[in-house]
C-alpha cells in the first residue's frame, strides 16, 4: 500500500495453462512467465486493468521472472531523499535454469511507466537463491533474505546500500533453512518511538521443534539487532505450515499470513489445504515462558544446538546457573532458570 497516494500495487505473475513440452520458453511472449501490475483506489474492490511489465524490465534471454511471493514494501529512511516513498518489491529471475534474485522498483507511486529492476544478487561459493523476503534497516540499508536453491545450503542474506539498485556480497544466515519462502518484516523502530528496533522472521520449527526438517510448525523469530541475530522463537502454527507473509497492522499487531492444514494435535505432514490469517501482539512475542524444546543451553554438559533457537540476554555472567535479566530491556519477559542450565545469544559468546 502506498501511504502517500492510499493505492494497494497488486504485484502478479501470469503462466500459460500449458507449456509448450513442459519446457519454459525464454522470451517476452504470451507462452512464457511474465510479471504483471495492478492497482486499487478503493481497497481491493476495483482494479486497473493488469500492466504486463515484460517490455519494460524482462530480459529476453531469461525464461522466469516473478515478483514476490514476499510482500513489497514502501522506502522512508533513505539517505537520498528522492528514494523515499519508492516502492521495492523482491523478484527471482531465471535463465537457463539458473536463478538470481533482483528488486522490482517505481518511484513514481506505482505509475505504469515508471518500473525498473536492478541488478542481480551475485553468487559466492555456487549458492544461487530464489524466493526471497526484503526489509528496510532503520539506517536505510536494505535487508535481503532469501531462499537457497539446494536445500543443503544455508540462507542467503544480502545488503544494499542504495535503495535496491545493487546488491552486496551473500552471507549466510543464522537461522537454518526449511525448504520454503520465509516471512520478513519491520514490527518496531526507534526512529518511530518506539522503544526497541525489532523484525520479525517467520519460518517452519520442524519437528521435533527446532529441528527445522520441513514444512511442519510454523515459528516467529525477533531479532533486536537490524537482522544480525534472530532468538526467542515462538510457534505460530501446528501440522503443516509452508509459505507465509508478514505485516505490521495499523494497530501495532503483528499479522501473519500463511499456509497451512492446522488440524492440530498430530505430528505428521499432511498436504497443505488452506491460508490462515491470525495477529500477534508484542507481547505474545516477549511475555511468554520460553518454549523449554526451543532452548538451547550452555556448560553443565548440555549439548548447544544454535538451530534450535534460545533466548539470550543483555547482563552478566555470574558463573552460577542462574540468570542476570535486568539488562533485557523490555518489561514481561518470562524465561524460567533451570538449575544447571543458561541460554546463550549465539554458541561460544558469553553476554
């Protein structure tokens, strides 16, 4: 939604019924993928008549480029101030098999001949990613999280400095990766008053929880630091949960979008039937008792397993199992000690 002009820009990709061979031609034709545009001024009743944008930003040469499935977002804190209010919207290009992903961007208020793309995410160590998620930092860097092609790969995250024209070198992310788009999204910022900066990660828990083995128990991850950490999971959902979409609601909450079976009670994943909606204050994030399955600890001869998430804080290390929580920084936060147990940041870093 654009904030200045109150107009919803529907981003979409139209595919042919049937692929000539199964084989996905490259080119700008009705019988390859091309991405498309609409937009609504009276909240999704009505629609401008869909915008193919392949004449305008598709290569030739590629066969697939598709925006989202990440929801876009609106640009507030650039250094430039001509790139404020532009709209970046993550897409996944591909051309002979081989994917990259690039930003779909107007900073004309979604004007129909305003679209551009920039370049593409580079590749370190043969990584190539798809589906991927963006945020904007509140120093007006741009956040990029996106999926690896090989399941065996971790997360790629990529940074860039101007407004999503080019993107930086690839680091890996430190949350594990379950085979599925994840969700991303700002919930807080100081440069808004509030009194932390958070983002709100969502991907599958796996089961086990924490073990992160597939499209099973959907979990929301805060992370304090701009994106550096993630920690304190919570679980959203039960059976089998796949992609999901986040987004800040006018009322401050947290809502999650997602696909899902939610039969509830069972452990085995069933095929996905349906979108589940459900919102999320910060206190449903920070003020309850920590999942024990989704803790990892230190010392004391407990194995730490980073993946399995944890709860780390801002105080000292008494050398005793217990905890120093006055240094949490915010009010409610539930976390019962264990005798011989401490919960941990990251592995190795005492804090």
């Amino acid at each position: 939604v654009d904030r200045v002009t109150g107009e919803v820009v529907l981003t979409f990709n139209r595919v042919p019924n049937v692929l000539p061979g199964g084989v996905i031609p490259a080119g700008t034709g009705s019988n390859t993928f091309n991405p498309y545009v609409m937009r609504s001024s009276d909240h999704g009743q009505t629609w401008t008549a869909p915008l193919n944008l392949s004449p305008q930003i598709k290569d030739p040469a590629s066969t697939v480029l598709v925006p989202g499935p990440a929801t876009g977002i609106q640009l507030r804190w650039q250094a430039d101030p001509a790139r404020n209010g532009r709209l970046v919207v993550p897409m996944m290009r591909s051309e002979g098999g081989q994917t990259r992903d690039l930003a779909l961007f107007n900073d004309a208020h979604g004007a129909d001949a305003s679209w551009q793309v920039g370049a593409l995410t580079p590749i370190d160590n043969g990584i190539r990613v798809n589906e991927a998620d963006i945020v904007e930092l509140v120093n007006g860097d741009l956040l990029m999280d996106a999926r690896p092609n090989d399941h065996a790969d971790p997360r790629q995250r990529f940074i860039s400095h101007d407004g999503g024209a080019t993107w930086g070198q690839p680091f890996d992310s430190d949350l594990p990766d379950a085979s599925v788009d994840a969700g991303l999204a700002r919930l807080t910022a100081r440069r808004d008053g509030d009194d932390r900066n958070r983002l709100v990660y969502a991907t599958p828990l796996g089961f086990p929880l924490g073990a992160h083995n597939g499209r099973v128990n959907l979990g929301l991850w805060t992370s304090y630091d701009e994106g550096r950490t993630f920690i304190n999971p919570v679980q959203v959902g039960v059976e089998a949960d796949g992609y999901s979409s986040l987004q800040r609601l006018p009322d401050g909450r947290l809502g999650v979008v997602y696909e899902t079976t939610e039969l509830g009670g069972g452990t085995a994943q069933f095929e996905i039937d349906r979108v589940m909606f459900k919102s999320f204050a910060i206190t449903d994030l920070e003020g309850q008792v920590h999942q024990r399955t989704l803790t990892h600890y230190d010392g004391f001869g407990n194995t730490i397993d980073r993946t399995r998430g944890g709860m780390g804080w801002h105080g000292g290390w008494s050398g005793s199992p217990t905890v120093n929580p006055a240094g949490l920084g915010f009010s409610g936060f539930r976390f019962t000690t264990e005798t011989g147990r401490l919960d941990l940041v990251r592995v190795g870093v005492r804090q």
